[in-house]
C-alpha cells in the first residue's frame, strides 16, 4: 500500500499525527510531512484511519 | 454515475427479501457510513442516494481555495468512482427521497419506492436565504460547487461587494474578496463577528482583521429591504443608512434538511433528534449537519456543522449498525482561514471564562488559547500554531 498526501488540501488539523505518529508528522506550519510513504503491514489500519478521519480529505491511500 | 457492475453481482449474493441499509444523502456523511459499515464487515446490501448531480465533494474548500482560484472543481472531489466501486454499494446520484413511512420501512422518491432494514438520514443542510432576494441573479450563497462556481465568475472584474452574515463562511468571503481587490461592506444583525464554538472571544480579534483591510462594518442592524438594479445591489438598513455594491453574498446559515421527514414523526425541531449512538427511530439514524446527537457529557442535544463531526459520527453509526459497538462522544473541531490566519477550534469556548494562553503570544499573531472552568478545559484555539494545538489537545482528554 503506498500512501499520498496533500499539502494544498491539509489544514494543520493534525489528526492523522494523533492516530498514527509513526506514518504522518507535521511541519512547523502544520503541514503533514510524510514519514514513510510504505508503511509496513501492522501499520496499514491505522494509516487507513488517518485517511478516514482527515477532516480535508487531504490523504490518500493506494492499495 | 453508478457502481453497477459490481453492485450487481453483489447483490446476487444476499436472499432476495433482505432490503438491507438505505443511506439518503451522498456527501461526506452518508459516504463514510458507507465506509465505516463495510470496513466494520457489514456485507448486506447498502444502497446510497444523493440529490446532487456531483459526486461527494469537500464543501470546505468551496470558500477557500475553489474561491481564491487556486483550485478547480474536480480538486474538491472525495474520492474517485472506482473507490466508491470499490465499497459494493448501489450509488445514485440525482435521486432524492421524498417521504419516509416509518411502519412499512420504505422510503418513497423521486424516482421509485425503497424499502429498508435500516435507514441513514445524512441530508445536510440548505443555506438559508434572505426573503426577498431568492430570484435576484446578483445575489449569491455558498453551499454547493455550482454555488462557488458561479461566485467566482461573479467576481470577475466587480469593484464592491456587500456580504451579508459575520460568521466563518462570510468572514471566509471577505478575505477572498479582499484576494481580488474587491472592496467589502459587511452586514450583520449580531454586535461583532462570530466563530463558532468560540464563545464570542475572538470578536475583536476578526474585526480587527476587517478593519485592517479596509473593510467597511455594520453590526447591529437589520435589513429593512433589498433593491437590485442594473448594475447593483442595494441594503436599506435599520439605522436608516443604506449600502451597496455589485454583487452581494448572503451568508447566514443554514437550515436541515428535513422536508421528506415531516410526516415521519421523528422529532425534527432543528434537525434530526438523536440518541448518542446516532438512533432517531428504531432501525432510524441520523448524521451529520442534518443531526442533532445527545450529547452524554454536556447533556444537551446540537447539531453540530462541521466536518470533522460529520465523519465521527459516520463512523459511530456504520460501527453501531455493524457490530452493536457505541463510539465514545468527541469534541467538536473547527478550522477556518481568514485573511491568511489559520485558525483551529476543539470543544466548546465558554464566553463567561477569560482565554488562558498556552503557547504563544496573541501580540504575536501566534498562540494557542483555551478555557479551563475548575480544572477542567473546555475548549482550545489554535491560531497560527497548528503543531502546538495538536499538542495542547491532550489537555482536553485528561
Ligand atoms: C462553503 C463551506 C465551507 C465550509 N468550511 C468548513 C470548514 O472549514 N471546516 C469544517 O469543519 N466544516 C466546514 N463546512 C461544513 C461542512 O462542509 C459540513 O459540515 C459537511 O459538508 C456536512 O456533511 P453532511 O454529509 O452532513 O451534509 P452535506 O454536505 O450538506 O450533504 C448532504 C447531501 O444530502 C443531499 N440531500 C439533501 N436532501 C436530500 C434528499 N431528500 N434526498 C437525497 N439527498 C438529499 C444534499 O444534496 C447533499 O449532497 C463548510 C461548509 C460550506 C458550505
Ligand atoms: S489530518 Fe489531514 S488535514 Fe490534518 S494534518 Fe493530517 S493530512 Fe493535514
């Protein structure tokens, strides 16, 4: 699975470091930074939650 | 647009009596039922109705990046037709429900009668217009993608703009429309602007924004008419004074929609009134703008207008329904921008508690702001600090 994110659709909200701070991190303006872009197996569901609670939509998940 | 292919073969699979689960409403709430039932294991039959002849788009961006003219239409999109293939569901868009019958579990529309096993109500909300101005071509709202789309063109070239409502979505336009050059009047009935769930503490701070960028305020009045001519708009006001630009953008709320619901008996008194697992009815859920959850913690019942509780309370209802599990309640969360400010809301601001600041400074344009009554801290606002918001939210879980 192989993750993509966003920068021009993240507003800072930081859910997705919340949930899974081994995969997403933010930039000092909030941004998400991406901490892998191929998480290994153990780290798919949360990855998948982070994509589902992102609140702009900002993550994308390809399977 | 429809899944069919896959649909098709699905549905071969579960007895033929079994209507399964309707969702009405296809924007972020009703998907991410849709969502959170299959990914819970739910493998009957889902079948997803929308009014809308787009798929489920991001309303956000609608106000701020589709306005600005930094994004095009297809960018707001939430997901492609081959992920929503992908959930196995019955899609339809350009269909709206009509009526609901509670004892037979059908709900009537406008293209056919569905039965169901369980319902999702997640229908949103319409933007509230000002009576009068319904027809009027140079007056605009801010609900939908043609909505923005038609906003944008409108402000091709235009020199004035007169913006009714001081909340987030007008205070949002304003800086667009201060991105153009384009000079702004606002209109608003309230003595100061409002952020929701701020408890009215960063007023001043937003009007000192307007008023930095030159534009022109009118709190406190009402509107006593609405004139269109040639080559503009005109406000007749309260306090006797009049003003005018060439468009104006009407933003002063919303309204659920709760139409098909009315000979339903459901209790519909601003939105959908729910437990705190999302049930309206037996079988009867409710999400999103168009519900009004009970809130376990505060024991009061809101509906809520964002987002980030329109997912929760998605996921909640597809786990509830799938597994008999409730979610526990969260807090609301909020985020705008305005005139380049990045500003991020959790819980609830109570207007009677002075703001501690956590991080930061408000001289600096920087901080992070919360009210905390006997210990306990109820809300946090972040303002241009998104990574030491992410970091003061643990003091709302402890
Ligand atoms: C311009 C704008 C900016 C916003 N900015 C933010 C922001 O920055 N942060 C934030 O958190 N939130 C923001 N919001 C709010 C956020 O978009 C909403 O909370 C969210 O869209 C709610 O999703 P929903 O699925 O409950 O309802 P909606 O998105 O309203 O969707 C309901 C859907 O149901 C359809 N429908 C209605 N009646 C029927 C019927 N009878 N039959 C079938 N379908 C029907 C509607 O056509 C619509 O497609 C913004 C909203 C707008 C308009
Ligand atoms: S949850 Fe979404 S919006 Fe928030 S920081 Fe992560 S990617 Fe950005």
């Amino acid at each position: 699975m192989k993750i993509r994110v966003d920068r021009d659709a993240c507003i800072g909200a930081g859910q997705c470091a919340l949930v899974a701070g081994s995969i997403f991190d933010q930039d000092d303006d909030g941004l998400v930074v991406l901490l892998t872009d191929t998480p290994s197996d153990e780290f798919i569901a949360v990855a998948r939650k982070a994509a589902t609670l992102c609140p702009a939509k900002a993550i994308a998940l390809e399977e | 647009m429809s899944s069919k292919g896959d649909c098709a073969r699905r549905v071969e699979m579960i007895s033929v009596e079994d209507p399964g689960l309707v969702i009405v409403g296809a924007s972020l709430a009703g998907l991410t039922c849709a969502q959170s039932l299959r990914a819970e294991g739910y493998t009957k039959k889902i079948t997803l109705i929308g009014a809308e002849r787009h798929l489920p788009y991001n309303r956000p961006p609608l106000s701020k990046q589709v306005l600005a003219g930094k994004w095009q239409a297809a960018q707001t999109n939430i997901d492609s037709a081959e992920k929503f293939a992908e959930l196995g569901l019955d899609f339809f868009i350009d269909e709206d429900a009509q009526e609901l019958n509670i004892a037979s579990k059908e709900v009537r529309t406008s293209k056919r009668t569905l039965a169901f096993e369980d319902l999702i109500i997640a229908t949103g909300a319409s933007v509230r217009r000002l009576p009068g101005t319904e027809t009027m071509s140079r007056v605009h709202v801010l609900r939908t993608i043609d909505d923005a789309l038609g906003l944008r063109e409108a402000l091709v070239g235009i020199k004035s703009a007169v913006v009714v409502g001081a909340g987030v979505l007008g205070s949002e336009v304003i800086s667009a429309l201060s991105e153009y050059g384009i000079h702004a009047t606002v209109i608003d009935r309230m003595a100061t602007p409002q952020l929701p769930l701020t408890g009215g503490h960063f007023a001043s701070r937003v009007n000192d924004l307007f008023i930095e960028h030159g534009v022109i305020t009118k709190y406190g009045v009402d509107i006593i008419s609405v004139t269109e001519q040639e080559t503009g708009i005109t406000f007749d006001l309260s306090d006797g004074s009049k003003v005018s630009g060439e468009i104006a953008v009407v933003a002063i709320g919303c309204i659920p929609n709760v139409d098909f619901l009315a000979n339903s008996g459901l209790d519909i008194s601003n939105g959908v009134l729910c437990d705190s697992n999302g049930l309206a009815a037996p079988h009867i859920y409710a999400v999103g703008d168009v519900a009004r959850w009970h809130n376990p913690v505060t024991g009061k019942s809101l509906r809520l207008e964002n987002q980030t509780s329109a997912i929760e309370q998605g996921l909640a209802v597809g786990k509830f329904i799938a597994t008999g599990e409730s979610s526990p309640t969260t807090h609301p969360f909020f985020w705008s921008e305005i005139f380049g400010n990045k500003i991020l809301m959790l819980g609830n601001l109570e207007a009677d508690i002075p703001l501690t600041i956590v991080h930061g400074s408000p001289s600096d344009n920087r901080f992070v702001a919360a009210t905390i009554s006997n210990g306990v801290t109820t809300g946090i606002v972040g303002w241009n600090m998104p990574r030491e918001f992410r970091q003061s939210r643990a003091m709302m879980e402890a």
